[in-house]
C-alpha cells in the first residue's frame, strides 16, 4: 500500500518519486541552484547533508525565498529541502501554503543553516555558530535569486538573522512561526498566527 496521501503530500517518500526529481535538476529554472549545492557542499566537505533544492518549486524564476532552520532527517533521507518531505512539519507547511494561496512557482524554500546537524535519526538544535556559519552563504543564494520580492524567515532561529538579511537585499523580510505539530496541531492560537502570517505573504505577492 502506498504511504503517500492522497494530497500528494510526503510524495518524497517514493523513490521513484526522488529519482524523478533528481533528473529534473538540471533544468534552466533549478541548475543554478543545483550547482550552488554542488559547490557547497565542495567548500564545506559535505555530500548529501546539504540537500538539493526541490525542482518542483520555482527555482530562479520564484518571488518568496522561504528560509527556515536547518534541513531534518527526512529531508537528509530523501535529498531535497520540499514541502513534500515525508514528515509532519514539510506536510504542514504544504497545506498552509497552499490555503493561503501561495503559488508553489513563486516559491523557492531553503534553510539559514544548509547541512544537516544531527546524528542519523535526530536532528540537534541550531547553535549559534551554525547559523552564523550558514549565513555567510546566503549573499550568494539571493544573488541566483534576481525576481526574489521577498524574504519569509520560518521560525526563530531563522529570525535570528534578519538584521544579516536586511543589509543584504532590497526584498521585504516577513516572519512566520514554524510549522511543526506543537504550532500547528498543538496550539491552535499559534496556528491562526501562522495563517494570519501567511495570508500576509500572500498579499504581498498579489500586489
């Protein structure tokens, strides 16, 4: 039986799924930002703990670059950084985007600290040192992102480096809760806040 729902969500579950995307890389709106990944992971001596960018999101081409902590287990296992990541919080953030209308072609996600920082199964919480680390790597993201309107920070740890983003683009910079189950199942009052934070977004880009 498939463990994939029916609102295509953890579709990266499916290895056939993964290969499809992994073929999709070089595409003029996603190569770009594949070798991005390929150079980092060459300047930090990482291989599959900096997750590709999915190529089903808008690449280049997007106006919002989501930003959020660091890439999970899940998004280590599958290879991209994708709201259809086989785990709560990527199914979460799938489902909000998607009511607040936020069109996946304007959208391009990635993380403040681009490898993954935990043992196998489990990821450790951001220290300061890398997310100052992974900072330093975002000037060189926006500037393979020139239709970029704005930027949404996800989360506090993300949140952490807004005065850095701000000196480094003209977008706007929005900020959101994180989508895990304790925001979003837990705590229905944080939920309405993230919605309310996303509608925003949304409006934004409809200007």
């Amino acid at each position: 039986m498939s463990t994939i729902p029916d609102d295509g969500s953890y579709a990266l579950a499916s290895l056939e799924e993964r290969e499809n995307r992994l073929r999709m890389l070089h595409r003029p709106h996603i190569a770009p930002l594949t070798q991005f990944v390929l150079d980092l992971r060459k300047q930090r001596g990482f291989s599959n703990e900096v997750p590709y960018f999915d190529p089903c999101d808008g690449g280049i081409r997007a106006h919002a670059l989501f930003l959020l902590e660091a890439p999970g287990p899940k998004a280590r296992a599958s290879g991209f950084i994708s709201r259809d990541n086989p785990d709560p919080s990527a199914r979460n953030f799938r489902a909000l985007l998607h009511e607040a209308n936020i069109l996946r072609e304007n959208t391009v996600l990635w993380n403040i600290v681009p490898w993954y920082i935990g043992t196998g199964t489990t990821i450790r919480a951001a220290t300061s040192t890398d997310i100052r680390m992974g900072a330093t790597h975002v000037k060189d993201l926006l500037a393979l992102l020139p239709r970029v309107r704005l930027v949404v920070l996800v989360g506090r740890k993300a949140q952490r480096v807004r005065d850095a983003i701000y000196a480094l683009t003209n977008a706007e910079i929005f900020e959101t809760l994180h989508p895990s189950n304790q925001v979003v199942v837990c705590w229905p009052n944080k939920r309405k806040q993230l919605q309310r934070e996303l509608a925003a977004v949304s409006s934004f880009l409809s200007k």
